[in-house]
C-alpha cells in the first residue's frame, strides 16, 4: 500500500494509538482472566502498595487521573476487602486506602499492570518530546471532539458492566 502526504504519517499514528489501546485491552483481559479483577483496579493496587495509607486525592495523582475515578475504583477493591479504608489518624475528616492481607496475597501473583509500563515509559521521554506529545494529543482530543467529561482510568467502566450471557447457537 503506498501512501502519500501525510496519509503515511497518519496512518502510523492510529496504528501506534491502536497498538497502545490493543496493549491495554489485553493486558485488562489477562489480568481479569487471571486474577478476577480489571486492570485499572490491578493498577490501583499497585500504587497503593507503593504508598500504603493515602488519601483518594493522593492516589489520584500516583495514577494520573481525577479523583472521581480514582474513587470509584478504589470503591470496588473496598467492596471486595482488597483494599481497606479507614479514617486518618491525624485528621479525622480524611480517609485513607490500604492494602488488605488479601490484597497484597492477589498482588503477590499479579503481573506488572501495563499501566505502569506505560507511565513509565511516558515518564523516560525527554520533557521537550513529552510536551509535544501533551500539545499534540490535546490538539488532536479537541478537533475529534473527544474533550468533554472526565477520562476516567483506561477500562475502569467496562469492569463495572453485567457480562451478558450468550445462548449457543443464537
């Protein structure tokens, strides 16, 4: 196939963004297969390991994102006692997350959350790349007309959706 213009440009970043989005999915499905939970909780977990007793704010900027999602799924690792939250000892008005003795068990056979790599990888480019990175994922998110609402964690919703059952041969 030969491509001309910025047709060949183009079409290297959507399969670079299909390649990321691809590493995501497949990483969110072996750790569901695996371990039973999504990715993004997978990722929560690890963070928290990382720094145990914080605040959902604090775990927000470990994992790059707002609160709100930060929040709903540390709720689901409460809801299955991976993950415990109690009030903070210095301020009483504040809540912490840590991990349970069951939540480091899962974590212990869990394979480093894709999340992290990607971060990291992020992280490693030279600031003067990553801003234009910044710019240019900005640009392309308002010109698509994706900017609106909060992003929450990659694949933090589909983990909250019933699985449907399907009849054979239907």
């Amino acid at each position: 196939m030969q491509l001309e213009g910025g047709a060949l440009e183009t079409a290297r970043i959507l399969d670079n963004l299909r390649r990321v989005v691809r590493a995501l999915r497949t990483s969110a499905r072996d750790v569901e297969r695996q371990l039973g939970i999504g990715g993004a909780q997978l990722f929560v977990l690890s963070e928290l390991a990382a720094e145990p007793g914080i605040s959902i704010r604090r775990l927000s900027e470990r994992t790059l994102t707002d609160p709100s999602s930060a929040s709903v799924v540390a709720a689901r690792l409460v809801a299955r006692r991976l993950v415990a939250r109690r009030r903070d000892r210095q301020d009483a008005r504040r809540s912490v997350l840590s991990l349970t003795a069951r939540g480091r068990a899962l974590l212990a056979r869990a394979p480093e959350p894709f999340q992290v790599r990607l971060v990291g990888a992020l992280r490693g480019l030279p600031r003067a790349r990553l801003r234009r990175l910044d710019l240019a994922l900005t640009e392309l998110v308002r010109v698509a007309g994706a900017e609106r609402g909060a992003a929450p964690m990659f694949f933090s919703e589909e983990s909250k959706e019933p699985k449907r059952r399907t009849r054979r041969g239907a």
